[in-house]
C-alpha cells in the first residue's frame, strides 16, 4: 500500500513539475462525454494528417491551411488561456470566439484557395482582415502551448518590419503588404517550417506516441541499467545513456528530463551525488537527446529540407558529433564517482539482462525505420507510417504493453495534442522568418557580423554563438532551429562554412539554450526534481555538456567530422584527437583524475584538450603532450598520497 502511495506521490510531482517548466502540459480538464469527443477528434485528426501526407493530391495551399485550421480549433480546445484553470468541461466564450474566428481565417483560405492564389497581389481590406484575425489565432495559441520566449522574438521582427523594415510610406500600406505575405504566399506562416511539419514531423510524432505505447522509453532505461548501473556512480551512468535513446523519441529536453529523471534523478541521489549535479546529468543528457540521430528532435527533416539533402545524409553526419557530446558528460559523471567514491547499483536492483534481452523486438520499429529511409527503399511518410503498423504488430508480443483498440486511440490521440505545439511553433517560426526575408534584416545581420568578423572565423563563429543562444531561449526545437536556420546559418556560409556544418552549428547552439542561464528550461526542470538549487543545476548542467560548446567549432575548422569531404582516415584521427580534447577539458573542469587536481594540473588538462580540439599537426602535438603531462603528473601524485597514507 505504501509502494503505491509513493508512486502515486511520485507521479503527482512530475506532472507538477511538467506544468510548471512545460506549457504543453497545461491543459483544460474535459470529462464525460465531452472528454470522449475531443478523443475521437484528435484520433481523426492524426489518422487525418496520415492520410494527407500519403495519397493527398489537392493543392499544396489546401493542404496547409486546412492543417492549420484543425491545429487552431484543436488547440483552443485542449490548452486555456493562463495557468492553473481547473474548472471541468468549461470553455469561456472569448475561447470559443478566438477558435471559431481563428478556424474560420484558414477556412477561407481553403475554400478560395485557386482564386486567392489567381487574384495576385490585389487583396481586399476584407481579406487583409482576416489575415491579420488568423495571424493572431496563432500567436495566442501559441503563447498557451509554446511559451512568451518565441513570441518576443517574433514581435521584435514584427515590430521591425512594421516600423522600421518596409519601404511602403505609409503604415497602412506597410500592414497590407505584411499580413498578404505572411498570410496569404508562402514566404510566411506558410513556409517551409509547417510545411515540412505538416508533411513529415507529425508523422513521426504520432510514430513516436506509438513507439512510447510499446514500453520501449523503460525498455531503454532497463537496457542502461544492465549496460553501466554496475559500475561506480551507476545511477548517473544509465541517466546519460537511457536519457540519450529515449530523447531520440520524446523530441522535448524538459519532457525528456521530466520523465526518465523522475527514475534516475532519485537513484543518483540515493547513490550520493549531490542534488544540483544530478539534476544537472539529467537534463544536459536529455538536452542531448535533441541532437541524437535518427529523429533528433524533427529538426533532421527541417535540415534536410532547408539544405536539399536527403534525410538518410542528415542523421549519418550526425553520429560522430552526438557520440562525442554524450562521452564528454559520461567522463564527467565518471570522475565525479570516483572522486566521491560512489558505489553503483546493487545487482539485486538491476534487471536481469537475460530476461531484458527478451524485448529487444521493441527496438525494430526503430530500426526498421532507418533502414527504409536510409535505403531510399520508400518515402519518409512511407516508412513512419509502416513503422507505426510494425510497432502495433511488436506490442502484441509483450502483454503488459499489449496495443488493443484503445491503445491506438491513445497513441493517436497522443500523437494530434503532441502535433499541436509543434505546428504553432512552426507556424510563428515562418512569421520570424518571412518578417526577416521581406524586410531583408538577414542580409544586414550577416553583413554586420562578418563586418565585424573581418576574415577571422573565429570571431564570427563566437557571435553566432551567442545570438543562438539568445534567440533560442525557451523556444522548443523545431522553431528553434527553423529561427536560426533564417537568421544565424547564412553568416558562417558567407564565411565560408560549408552549409551543412553552418546548419549543424546553429542547430546545436539553439538547443543549448535549454541548460544555458537564464533560461535554461530543463535545467529548471532537472532541478524541481532534485529539489536543488535552480541556477546552480543550470551551471552544473553547462559544465557537463561542455562538449556542445566545443564541437560545433570543431566541425566548422573541420567538416571532416560532419563526413563532408574526407576520407576514412581523416575522419578517424579528427574524432580521435577530438575525444581526447573532450577527455582533456572534462578531467580539468572536473579537477579530479586519479585524486584531486591542483591548479598547474587543471590548467594542463583544459589547455592541452582545447590545443586538441583545434585542427593541425601542431596544435594536436603540443595538446597532446599537455593532457599526457597532467596524466603522468596526476598518476605521481596519486603513488605519493597512497604511500603516505
């Protein structure tokens, strides 16, 4: 009975925890009949978009609009207008009007789309209101399920181009031309963010929905506690590994952190790592799930639609990367156990792994999936959409997680509110980027930094850096990087950068904002789990993830890292060298090795690892031998202290 108190306590602070620190999870509270309703709609909805995505051959416009248009109504439905609305099955009328007239904008759209699209530029007042009513629809949805960080930057563009940004003399005549762009062409909400969204994303967001039905998220996290739970500081150990496969499904870092941290969180403090850095460990590693191939956060398709690849190039280039940031937090949390002294998990508290093993049929969904699309053997709608039939094919064989009837409603419900946030993001994220395109304001930021720039690289990559940072405060990861794809990729291409590796860099540094103060979201999170202090775990977390600070400048100086031209060898002693480096600088900002580091040490092993990350014959021999010194200097002092013990 206690047990199931303390599960039911346990459950009770996460969900708490998710509202607080993830708007998503602020939702009205429908009951009855009205509960079974928005059900079956959101189940229609995702059935819906799979069928759009495969066999639609209605125009391009009507698909978007009429996607939008099911997002807006579906969204005033589930989230309310502020925090903590807990009346039941209770709608205020200003909701109703804003869903009804939001709706209805995308409607018209719809239903007059080939004449709309055949009248030019000679728009009415009539439809130039109605633009503005739908563009308004879309922002105050997403202010409920999204947050206030997007919408700063989307009102700093608006206001810009609104302002300062149009050529037009006159206000009214600027609003014209800006609401019949944003609205009315594909230069606006109609981009390239909700259109692959609309196309692509929420087909894997419902695959995902299906995918979490399977039990595969505690399947990762038994599967970590088997691979490292033995070794010294375990529990931390399974959160970086369990947190980087699950964060390949979940696509939110606060999600992510919030509910494998809600188990591995307390076996870390129970271990006896002190609360800020377990907080910290869950959410740098969950953070890290958003760049983790095959899904990486839906930003894959994005990147592969914004660069002209193919998705299969996308999540093969980012393995080495990724690899590289989760062994920079593993060191980490390593050296803290052993300079804590940590134990790890009893064996009595491990699954068996012969018994584990069993389910690892819970992985082909995932694998199969890659598989298609890697081998251009179907589409990528194709194959999420064979890859949500095999994962209701595999639940069959695992009767506690069994898919029944009401399992793919769930998992299609699932999939259509997940969907919801998603698409609002996308949507704002081509009004930020169509404010930015028509005014030309990316031109003059490229300009003002590489002016700034000159011909050093170095001073251009650190800029961008920081306005990631900055702009992807709180913005959730796929308009995250649709932002800075718009605004921060074009600097280093016109440096220089090969467009790949420029998208790749702003992508990390966007996400980076999720730990970076003073936002850092699933930092924030990590720490009312932890109950630990905020701002300490978001530092903590930063000092983990330090190899997301470092990489990207990496494969800019190095594209050989990203497999851009190279060859096998090259590849091999970049990221060897590059691991070293991460080696280096985690044992320094760690400061503990074999015993504690004194300053001299420190100071070897941070040098010598950023001289290791940086390119050249030179600077690898002289890092090298700078990590090499504080190894030896620590292994000597290490004999000394255990002689004179």
């Amino acid at each position: 009975m206690g047990i199931h108190k303390n599960n039911a306590a346990a459950a009770s602070d996460v969900d708490a925890i998710m509202k607080k620190y993830d708007r998503e999870s602020n939702q009205r509270i429908w009951t009855g009949k009205p509960k079974m309703l928005i059900r079956y709609l959101m189940a229609a909805f995702s059935l819906w978009c799979i069928y759009v995505t495969l066999f639609a051959t209605f125009l391009e416009e009507i698909r978007l609009t009429s996607f939008l248009a099911l997002i807006v109504c579906m969204g005033f439905l589930i989230y309310p207008a502020k925090k903590g609305e807990v009346k039941e099955n209770y709608m205020p009328w200003y909701d109703i009007v804003m869903m009804v007239a939001g709706t209805a904008s995308f409607l018209y759209f719809t239903f007059n789309a080939n004449a709309i699209l055949n009248q030019g530029t000679r728009f009415t007042w009539f439809q130039i209101v109605i633009g503005i009513v739908g563009i308004a629809a879309l922002i105050e949805l997403t202010r409920r399920c999204v947050g206030i960080p997007i919408l700063c930057v989307a009102a700093f563009f608006i206001i810009y181009a609104l302002g300062f940004g149009l050529t037009n003399p006159e206000f009214l005549g600027r609003v014209k031309y800006f609401v019949r762009n944003l609205f009315y062409t594909k230069e606006g909400i109609f981009s390239t963010p909700i259109n692959v969204c609309s196309k692509f994303i929420v087909v894997f967001i419902i695959f995902g929905a299906f995918l979490e039905k399977t039990g595969i998220s505690n399947f990762f996290i038994s599967l970590a506690n088997c691979i490292a739970g033995k070794y010294s500081g375990g529990p931390a150990k399974v959160s970086v590994i369990s947190s980087a496969l699950c964060g390949m499904v979940s696509g939110s870092s606060v999600g992510n952190t919030v509910t494998t941290g809600a188990v591995t969180i307390p076996m870390m403090k129970k271990t006896g790592y002190k609360p800020e850095f377990a907080g910290a460990v869950e959410a740098a590693a969950s953070t890290g799930g958003q760049i983790m191939p095959p899904i990486m956060g839906a930003a894959a398709f994005l990147m592969a639609d914004f660069i002209g690849v193919s998705y299969s190039s996308i999540i093969v280039r980012a393995i080495i990367p990724a690899v590289l940031y989760f062994a920079g937090i593993f060191i980490a949390v390593h050296l803290e156990a052993k300079k804590l002294k940590l134990a790890g998990i009893p064996k009595e508290e491990r699954p068996i792994f012969k018994i584990l093993i069993r389910k690892i049929y819970l992985l082909l969904p995932l694998v199969m999936l890659v598989i298609w699309v890697s081998g251009n053997f179907m589409t990528l709608q194709r194959a999420a959409s064979f890859a949500i039939i095999l994962a209701i094919v595999v639940s069959l064989f695992d009767k506690d997680h069994r898919i029944g009837i009401s399992g793919i409603f769930d998992a299609l419900e699932a999939g259509g509110k997940s969907t919801i946030t998603v698409a609002a993001a996308c949507g704002v994220a081509g009004i930020i980027a169509g404010s930015i395109t028509m005014t030309g304001l990316a031109n003059e930021l490229i300009n003002a930094i590489v002016g700034v720039a000159g011909n050093h690289l170095i001073i251009a990559l650190v800029l961008t850096m920081l306005c990631c940072i900055v702009l992807g405060m709180g913005v959730p990861t796929t308009a995250n990087y649709c932002i800075m794809a718009a605004t921060c990729a074009p600097i280093l291409i016109r440096m220089g950068v090969p467009a790949l590796a420029a998208h790749f860099f702003v992508f990390y540094f966007g996400i980076v904002a999720d730990i970076t103060p003073p936002v850092a979201l699933a930092a924030y999170a990590g720490s009312a789990i932890a109950k630990s202090n905020p701002m300490k775990t978001a530092f903590n977390a930063s000092r983990l993830a330090i190899a997301v600070f470092i990489v990207p400048f990496i494969f800019c100086y190095s594209p050989a890292l990203l497999l851009i031209d190279t060859s096998i060898l090259e590849v091999i002693l970049i990221a060897a060298t590059a691991f070293i480096g991460i080696f280096g600088i985690s044992a320094g900002l760690e400061g503990y090795l074999k015993c504690h580091m004194n300053v001299v040490e420190r100071l070897l092993m941070v040098a010598g690892g950023v001289l290791m990350i940086i390119p050249g014959l030179l600077t690898d021999g002289v890092g090298l031998a700078c990590v090499a010194a504080g190894i030896v200097m620590q292994v000597m002092r290490a004999k000394k202290e255990i002689v004179h013990v």
